[in-house]
C-alpha cells in the first residue's frame, strides 16, 4: 500500500515571501500522479499542482511550483510571493491510476499561516 | 469546471436516527464518486468508492451496514449513516472524478454531521 507523509504539522510564512512544504511518499508503482491540494477555512478542497510521474520536468502553475524527485521518492510544494489567501491546509496526495476508480491517499497535512 | 454539490452542508441529528447526504456532480457525468471522512485538524480517510449501478466498496475498518452508499444514477450518490452516534460526528466530503485526463477529482464542498 501507499503512503505519503507530511513531517511539517504547521508552517508559517510572511506576505511576499517564499516557503516549500515537504511531501515524501512510498510506492512500487512506476506510474502515478502526484497532487497538492489546498483546504482553507470554507474547508473547500481546491486543486493546487498535479505531477505526472512519466514527466520529469516539475509542474509549475502560477506562484505555485513543486519539486519532483522520483528516485527519492520526494514531492516539495514551493510557493512564491505568499499571499494572506494562500492560509489554508495543503495536502499532499497519491494516485495510482487504474480507470475512473482511482482512489487519493492523502499525507496528514501541513496547516499554512501566512502573516503580516 | 466540474462542480460537485453537497446537501446538506450541515445537519444535526439525535442519536439513533439516519441521516442522508447528497452527492451531485452538476455539470458532468460520474460513474464513480469517493466518500471521505475528515475529523478536525485531520486528514481526509477514504471510506468508501460509490459505483453506479452496482455495489460500493467499501475500505478496511469501514462498517459497510452503518454507512449506506447508493449511487442511483450517473449523478448522484448518497451517504445514509444509520443508527447515528456521537462519535459518527464529522465531516464527511465526497469527490468524483473529471472526464478529462489527468485524473483529476473534484471534490463536494462536504457536510459537517452532529449527532446529540
């Protein structure tokens, strides 16, 4: 079975500045998808990244890019420019792909505080 | 995008009564939809996957007669938790998957469940 872990409980950034969120993760799949997804107050699950392991050029989207090492069996989220709405919880998650049942394991999480 | 609806967004029921939540995937059809349970300051725990038509499957641990899934069309799936208890209090979200590539899941925006 897989499982991803999050070893960063709470992490806290100022306005404007950069923090990365650590995500490893344990598989003998060769193919999967990779995720961060980002739960604010509303508790809303929102979309933040996705990574496809065949790929080996790191997924960038806006502010929001990750660092994907296969070998190390490791997935960074880094975000820039920290904004007061990127406070929320961010998940890391597994997806081994196998159809439209393909089920997510999600790390326990890492809250984000971004500050003044 | 995809959107996936949630009813009720909260309910509070007396212990020993059954309450039943909705799962809408409004703008797209989903064979399979994914019922999470989430308790505070936690990650969300797989409980089982809903397949139209047929019977849902459900994960380790999970009592299948507690928590009744029926996914009666392409669009719906509901969660009835029978015979609630206080400890079946949570937040339960549900998540289906886009027709698009990527093996993206859109996620309900969930139901906060409080049995007295």
């Amino acid at each position: 079975a897989q499982t991803v872990t999050q070893s960063q409980p709470e992490m806290s950034v100022q306005e404007a500045e950069t923090v990365t969120l650590s995500c490893t993760y344990d598989t003998s799949e060769n193919n999967y998808y990779l995720f961060w997804y980002k739960q604010p107050p509303s508790r809303q699950m929102i979309l933040v990244i996705r990574q496809e392991a065949y790929k080996q050029q790191n997924a960038t989207e806006n502010r929001f890019s990750v660092n994907f090492q296969k070998a190390a069996k490791s997935f960074s989220l880094k975000i820039s420019d920290s904004q007061l709405g990127d406070t929320a919880m961010y998940f890391c998650a597994f997806m081994k792909p196998t159809g439209t049942a393909s089920k997510l394991t999600f790390g326990t999480g890492t809250r984000l505080q971004v500050t003044l | 995008g995809a959107v996936v609806s949630q009813h009720p967004s909260r309910v509070i029921c007396k212990s020993g009564t059954s309450v039943k939540i909705e799962c809408r995937s409004l703008d797209f059809q989903a064979t399979t939809m994914f019922w999470y349970r989430q308790f505070p300051k936690k990650s969300l725990m797989l409980m089982a996957t809903s397949n139209e038509g047929s019977k849902a499957t459900y994960e380790q641990g999970v009592e299948k007669d507690k928590f009744l899934i029926n996914h009666a069309s392409l669009t719906l799936s509901t969660l009835t938790v029978t015979s609630a208890h206080p400890e079946d209090s949570s937040f339960y979200i549900c998540s289906a998957p886009g027709a698009g590539g990527g093996n993206e899941q859109f996620f309900g925006p969930g139901t906060r469940l409080t049995v007295l």
